[in-house]
C-alpha cells in the first residue's frame, strides 16, 4: 500500500512481518469520531475519503460500529462493497478480506492477525477489559479453525499506566483486588495478560500514550472530543 496516500499516521510494524497493513491515525489526520460524541462534523467526510484510499489499495470492504463499551464480537463473512457502520458493537473480524477500523482516544486499539489474512480490530476500554472482550475476539478467530497460539495481537497506543487513575470500583473489577482508594491501571498490560493466558504466544505494544504525546494524539483525559481511527487490512480466507 502506498502509505503517502493515507492519512498521516503510526504505521503497526510489528504486523508487517506477517505481510499484514495496520495503522493509526494521529492528531494531523483530523478526527474520526462521530456526532454523538459531541464531534467534528467534518469527520464522516474523513471516514468517505479513508474508504476510498482502501478500496484503491485493494480493500473494497470497510467494516466499523457504533461502539458501545461491550463484547459484541462481530464476524464479517460476507462480501460488500463500501462502508458499513453496525450499531452497537466494539469488535469486528474480517473473515472476506476488506478493511476493519474502530475509533479510540485513551481506550485500547487491539488488532489481531493470523498469517493467513484473517485480522480482527478491537476497541478495549476498561469495562471491555473487565468483561472479556478479547476472550471473545480469540473464540472468534477459534470457530475459523485459527487457533490462539497462531495469532499475533498488538495493543496500539492509549493511555498508559502511569497517566490512567480509575476508582476503587473500577480497579477492584479490572484487577480483582480490593481498595478503598483510586488507583493507576495499565490496560495494555492487562490485555497482555489476558492474551498470554488464552494461548497467544506473539504480542505487541506500541510505545505511544494519548495523554503523554497528546500534541500527536487525541486523550479524552485531556478534554479531547476527538478520535484516532485504527485501521487493519485483511485477506480473504482460504478454505480448507
């Protein structure tokens, strides 16, 4: 993919050794949010002109959803030309090839690729953290006859651990300890936890922190209403 026409962005790296295209938006990009997050009404605009770069680089099919903070996994099997916005869920594996994106500010950009073109994109706030969204984007890859320990999954840039403070509620269900105090969580660690115990052998995470490199990247801790858009492209998969 010629990388000059996309938006400016942080390419994923680590998913290129397994020939897999994979990239975040940055601050310069503009924002891809949505109305109702009180957003930039020129980002459907962005969405339009991203899904044209795609299709021109072989990826006619953008999948993306409103998303909702829970564990609606969602396995595109069919064929499409175009974008499509579901309602109502925070994960999305392409299992025809095509494009899947999610939107993220301080939340976790999960993407998740196997080298035969099956990729998944996984939007991974604190409560998808706590429910098991990635549990559930892995079962997905698993009913595809991919099992975990042949996938890579990168954690793209969010806020990180030293920035992220969460109540005594919240820290108590993400980490299973109780307190009477708010407390600093890394989610990033967390879901790299989570994936060593599902069986996934190869991970990632980029060095990137909303908050801290704010002047790059969208924190909606720092009063941001805007989004990055994490894009991953994928192959159809071959049948057995």
């Amino acid at each position: 993919m010629n990388a000059s026409a996309l938006p400016p962005h942080l390419p994923v790296r680590e998913l290129a050794s397994i020939g897999i295209v994979a990239f975040i938006t940055t601050r310069e990009a503009g924002s891809y949010g949505f109305p109702e997050v009180g957003d930039d009404p020129q980002s459907a605009a962005r969405w339009h002109a991203l899904q044209r770069v795609l299709a021109d680089h072989g990826a006619p099919r953008l999948a993306s959803a409103r998303q909702v903070h829970g564990t609606r996994v969602l396995v595109h099997r069919d064929q499409w030309e175009g974008w499509v916005r579901i309602d109502g869920a925070d994960a999305h594996v392409l299992a025809t090839g095509g494009a899947a994106a999610v939107t993220i500010a301080d939340c976790v950009p999960v993407l998740v690729a196997h080298p035969s073109g099956v990729v998944a994109a996984v939007h991974a706030g604190w409560r998808g953290v706590s429910a098991g969204i990635l549990g559930e984007t892995i079962r997905s890859f698993a009913t595809l006859g991919l099992p975990s320990d042949e996938l890579h999954v990168h954690l793209g840039p969010s806020i990180c651990g030293r920035c992220y403070e969460v109540g005594p509620d919240v820290y108590e269900k993400l980490t299973g300890w109780p307190t009477r105090q708010s407390r600093r969580v890394d989610l990033r660690a967390l879901l790299a936890e989570q994936a060593k115990e599902l069986g996934v052998s190869r991970w990632s995470a980029s060095a990137e922190c909303t908050r801290c490199d704010n002047d790059r990247l969208f924190s909606h801790r720092a009063g941001d209403a805007g989004r990055q858009v994490a894009v991953i492209l994928g192959s159809a998969l071959t049948p057995p």
